[in-house]
C-alpha cells in the first residue's frame, strides 16, 4: 500500500511543482524541528501543544555542561505547520515594498498527534505532506492574493476531476490571539474576497485557526462525510509576534503606505506584512485517498502508476529480450541523452514475460488497471529497429474519447498500420507510442 500511494504521489506534486511559477512562488524546504522557544513565539505552544508532537533532545537532559550551547536546554517540538519557519525566511532578509508580495511554497512532512480515534486510513494521519504555501503581501495586495488563490483551487480541482466542493468561511473561535479589531478586519476581507468571486459560501461562527480567519474547501467522499482539503488563512498575528516588516515610502501626513505606487522616496518608514497561509491540494494522503475511492483502477494516463504494460506472445526468448528493450525506451524515451535525461519525463512501463497465455495477460492487465497494453510477438523480430511497431489497446481510462482523439491525430501525423482509431488495438511505432504518452501526460488525460 504504502508504494503504490507514493507512487501516486509524485504526479500530484509534479503537477503543484509546475503551476508554482505561474503563480510567483518559490519553493522552499524547512527544518522538521523547532526549539519551544519558536513555538512560544509563533503562539503554537500556548494555543496547540496538545496536538503537537514535543521531542527532548540532548541538551534537555545534559546536567550542567559549561560548554553546552546557549538555548539548547530546550525542548523542541515537530513542526506541525511551516508557517514559522517561512516566517524567518522572510525575517532572514532586509524587505522593501517593492518586494511584496513574497510567496513561499514547502512540501517537507508535517507532524500532527492526532487523537487514535480520529485516524482514518489516508484522510487523516500523524504524519503527513502537505502544499503549504505562505504569501507575505501588503494589506492593498490582499484581495487580489486571495483571489488568485481561489483561482489556483478552482483550476487544480478541474484539472484532477475532484467534483464540487463548498466553501466555508470559518471565524474568530472563542481561544484566539490578536486583537478583535485585526479579527473583524481580517474576516471582512475574506468575506469580500468571497462575495467577488461569485461563488457561494456559507459561514460556520468560532471554526477559525487561533491566529486568523479562514475560507476552506470541503469535498464529499463516496460515504456523504466531508472532509476538509484546500485552505485559505488570513493572518494580521504572527507577522506582529516574529516582528517581520519591510520598508515603505514615508508618505505626507504620516500616511500609510500600503497602497503606495512603485516610486522612490527619500524617506522611509516600517510596516507589518499581512500572512496568508493557503494550501491547495490540503494533505496530499488525504486528497488521494478521496481520489482513489470512486476512481478504483480506472486512472487517467498521467497519475497512474500502470501506465503501459508489453506483453509477450509464446516463450520464445529473442521476444522476451525485444520486449524488455521496447519497455526500457518507452519508459526513459531520452535515457542515452546525457543531461538531456535530467528535462525528460519518465513514464511508468513494464513487461509481462510469464508464460502465461497471451488471454490471461490481457484480463489481468485489465484487473491492475493498465492505462494501456502492448502486444509484441515473433512477427515483431522481422522488423528493423528503426522501423518495429507494437500493437498497443487502450485498456482503462475514465476519459476515453479524448484519448482516442490523442491517438487519432498521432496515428494520422505518421503511417500507421492501422488508421482506424474506434479499433481497440492500433499498431505503432516506438516513437508515435512516445508521442501518444507525452501528449496525454501534457493534457493532463
């Protein structure tokens, strides 16, 4: 179990990797462990510790060593969140606003100890990855932050056939930091962000982070339970805690300038950003495993870890051989490319070499949920490397009109066999089967 959810995986995190730059985010790796003293900091140790994992390390337990480290008497906690960690980044660093807004992304493990009752297969786990994602932004950059972000979702959510989803604005909950003006501030501003975007929404009063208001995505699994994916957190707290500001023109009057245009100023002054904390897929383990319920072994081409599979007619060891050499370029189509190799996609195919008949490999194909097999035998060996084809039938997809269509306009671009693209098998060459793969995967089928 454990591999094949991995292996699904790294398809999602390929897909959240490609769409960071087009929403100006750089990505980052944090430390899995904090000092207490950060937690305190943050807030999470006074409002979060129960659900925190605490870890004891050396210098706790050390006596009175003269030479141990200032501050290592400690206890550390397991990161729960990155938000502090992204914190720093930005403090590590003099900010003018003209660097705003400043867009972290981080996919390193979280640690949560959740209750033994509330854990549920996939959908809630102690330890598991998220695409948490921080946007320090001036207090003007707000609504259009949030906005993008709610398209971010609503094309994410398209792209992987996730259904409906609801909204929900959470607010201020009875334990909370901050002030109550930043509060009621905080959540006009997501309300507002909501009203624009046309969609609707409901409130649930008190169900807010403790540092901020929240808008968050709710599906419905096969069951009617619903479990919460995507988030979108407004933050005024912890920017003031970790005292985090940026430079900004000292306007007249004394003036706030966080609306201020991009000019030079010979006087300036500091401000607070505002945090947004968003994730988009939420955990991943839980965004797949309300994947996989309804989809079961029917995978579309690009997330399925059963890609393509060459199945071999009779036992004769030339095809066997000429098999495994098909699967090893079909798999890697740039692996003699030198650094080439390291831009190229790889592709999840392999060969049934049994001894089984040609029948039975087929039906368990099917069974394991096989995007597609391929059929190589004697007949193959006749045919010149340059020039050998394999017979290759679409076996699961839940979109297979368009993989047809695909098919269709790759077997007509070369000379084909077969032109016929309702047949359900269709010969190719190695490299119209390349072709085929890297179409599918770009169009996300």
């Amino acid at each position: 179990m454990t591999s094949t959810r991995y292996t699904h995986q790294a398809p999602a995190r390929r897909f959240s990797n490609r769409m960071y730059p087009s929403y100006g985010f750089q990505e980052v790796l944090t430390p899995t462990i904090y000092k207490q003293s950060l937690w305190e900091t943050s807030g999470h140790w006074q409002n979060y510790k129960d659900d925190m994992f605490a870890v004891t390390g050396r210098g706790a337990q050390g006596g009175n060593d003269p030479g141990r480290e200032i501050g290592q008497d400690e206890e550390y906690g397991l990161k729960p969140m990155n938000c502090p960690g992204h914190c720093l980044l930005f403090k590590s660093q003099k900010r003018s606003y003209k660097d705003l807004p400043i867009r972290y992304a981080d996919f390193s493990p979280l640690h949560r100890n959740e209750l033994s009752g509330a854990l549920s297969g996939l959908t809630r786990l102690r330890r598991f990855h998220q695409d948490d994602g921080h946007i320090f932004c001036r207090p003007s950059q707000i609504k259009q932050e949030i906005s993008r972000t709610l398209d971010f979702v609503r094309l994410v959510y398209q792209t992987f056939h996730m259904g409906d989803y609801r909204l929900r604005l959470g607010t201020r909950p009875e334990q909370f930091i901050g002030n109550v003006d930043d509060w009621d501030r905080a959540e006009a501003w997501l309300k507002i962000a909501l009203q624009e975007s046309g969609q609707k929404f409901h409130i649930k009063h008190g169900d807010g982070a403790f540092y901020g208001p929240k808008i968050d995505i709710i599906l419905t699994d096969a069951h009617g339970k619903e479990h919460q994916t995507a988030t979108i957190q407004l933050d005024f707290q912890l920017p003031q805690r970790f005292e985090l500001e940026y430079d900004a023109p000292d306007l007249l009057g004394g003036q706030s300038a966080s609306s201020a245009p991009n000019s030079d100023y010979s006087d300036t002054r500091t401000e607070t950003p505002v945090l947004i904390h968003r994730a988009i897929l939420g955990s991943l383990e839980r965004f797949l495993g309300l994947l996989m319920e309804p989809k079961a072994v029917n995978w579309p081409f690009w997330m399925n870890p059963r890609q393509l599979i060459i199945l071999t007619v009779g036992s004769n060891a030339q095809v066997r051989q000429r098999a495994e050499d098909m699967a090893l370029q079909l798999a890697s189509p740039d692996a003699r490319a030198g650094a080439q190799a390291l831009k190229a996609s790889n592709y999840m195919v392999s060969c049934d070499n049994s001894d089984q008949s040609i029948a039975k490999k087929i039906v368990n194909a099917r069974k394991k949920g096989y995007s597609f097999y391929a059929v190589v035998g004697e007949r193959n060996l006749e045919q010149p490397a340059e020039q050998q084809t394999l017979d290759v039938s679409l076996a699961s997809h839940p979109k297979q009109q368009d993989v047809r269509q695909a098919l269709g306009a790759i077997v007509q671009s070369g000379s084909p066999t077969s032109n016929n693209t309702k047949a359900t098998s269709t010969s190719l060459t190695i490299r119209q089967c390349q072709q085929l793969m890297k179409e599918l995967e770009s169009r996300y089928l």
